[in-house]
C-alpha cells in the first residue's frame, strides 16, 4: 500500500470547493505566491517544501485581485460552507489582509449568505493590531497550537523566532477567550508532540487560553519530512476527552487510513 504523497501548491487565488472533514465544502482563498510556500512556521508535518529565508514575501497578488478570483468562483459554485483563508502558507504575511478580510465578507453576503469566514493560520502575527482586528471579524478564525512548552513547539513548527511560544500566546489573550479557536496537528515518530508530558503541557495552556473549540488532527497525507507519523486515532480520541473535561469543547480528527503510513 503506497505511503500517502504531499499534496501540490495551490495554483490560484481560489480554489475548491474541497471536501473538508472539519470544514465542509470549503472554497480555499490563497494570498501567497503560487510558485513556493511563505511561511513563518517550517512544520514538520508541511506538505510543501521549507520556506525561502526572506519573511517579506514577493510575487503576491493585489487584493482586488483575490477578492476578483473569489467572485468568479462563488458566482461559478455558490454552495460553500466556508471560504477559507489558507493557501501556500500563512495568510496573514500579506500586507492588505484586512482588506481582503472585509471584501470576502461583502463578497460572502452577496453569494453565499450561508458560509462561514474562515481563517487557518499560525498566530504569529496577532502582535499587530490591524490582523487582530481583522481577525475579530472573521466566523471561524483557527490558531495553530501544536504544543504547550516551547521545546517541543520548536521541535515541531520549527518557527523564524526563538520565542515563538510566548509571542503567540500573548496575540491569542489580546484576542480574549471564546473569540477563537483552536487546531492542533498531533505527530509521533520522526518528531513527536503526543508523548504524555507534551500532552500535558498543551494541555495546561489550552485550559488557561479557554478558545472557543479546539480540533484535533494528525496526518492524513503525505509530508516532506520522511519519517512523520499519524497518532493513534485512540490517543487522540483520549485527549479530546481530556479536553473537554476541562471546560473546553474538543472534537477529534483521527486518520482515516493509519495503515497507510506503515
């Protein structure tokens, strides 16, 4: 049975609608270049190769540009139940992302009434004020938080910044509880982030940050790094349960073909 392959880069500004299993029909929204990821997180579970060493992006499309590709796509197939904002990286890099921000919201209103704003990201731009704001206006916005203690986060996000931990903490409170949630992406072999004293200490920080939900996943494709991978569908299961019984609703992803990664 063939290991599952990394997924290709995204080749528009939108794309989809794709079958999400968190998500829905999800219509992706990709505001980095289409060439290469931009990223300020090199994750070891990243389907797409590492990130060039500049953090200032080149070759990235006007907003209206987007905001043009995302009419067309919702005008061709209106039936979304997110319009999300991923891509090739982290969406928030991109200097108008408060305006693409509120021209997808006008956008969503005319043509789709019914989804949700969306916004997967890693937090480490919730230091400025205008992403922040425009966060607060999203639906659904989704922090990455893969670890609890800083060892681990570094071993496995591989951030630019030493004290990657503490300033993405920091945005999330600035954020305040219940205004955001929560994903995290669980990884054993390679680099592991589900050993019983990690899980404890992702654990502590979730409880103390009290988001709104929390999802956690594990792989279910392919990655760049060789020797990732998925955790058990019963450890994850385990500590959604855990989760909840701190007060925080939780929800678990499993892989659906674990055998796969053998």
């Amino acid at each position: 049975m063939p290991r599952p392959q990394p997924i290709p880069l995204q080749s528009d500004w939108a794309y989809g609608p794709v079958p999400s299993r968190r998500l829905g029909r999800s219509l992706g929204v990709n505001l980095l270049p289409l060439d290469r990821k931009v990223c300020t997180f090199d994750c070891v579970y990243c389907q797409y190769d590492a990130t060039p060493a500049a953090d200032a992006p080149r070759g990235l499309p006007a907003a209206d540009e987007v905001l043009a590709a995302v009419e067309e796509a919702l005008r061709r197939d209106p039936g979304c139940d997110a319009i999300t904002l991923a891509g090739n990286g982290e969406p928030t890099l991109h200097p108008a992302f408060g305006e693409v921000v509120a021209g997808l919201a006008r956008l969503r209103d005319a043509h789709a009434p019914g989804a949700a704003l969306v916004l997967l990201s890693n937090g480490a731009r919730l230091d400025a004020p205008g992403v922040r704001a425009a966060v607060a206006t999203l639906d659904r916005p989704f922090f990455k938080l893969d670890a609890g203690d800083a060892v681990t986060l570094r071993a496995v996000d591989r951030p630019r910044r030493r004290a990657a931990l503490p300033r993405l903490l920091a945005g999330l409170r600035r954020l305040g509880p219940g205004r955001f949630w929560l994903q995290a992406m669980f990884v054993r072999g390679a680099v592991d982030n589900a050993t019983p004293a990690a899980l404890a200490a992702w654990l502590e920080v979730v409880t103390s940050l009290a988001p709104a939900g929390v999802h956690l996943t594990t792989l279910d494709r392919g990655t760049t790094l060789p020797g990732v991978l998925p955790v058990p569908a019963a450890r994850l299961e385990a500590l959604a349960e855990a989760t909840r019984g701190r007060g925080v609703p939780a929800e678990a992803f499993p892989c659906p073909d674990e055998a796969r990664f053998a």
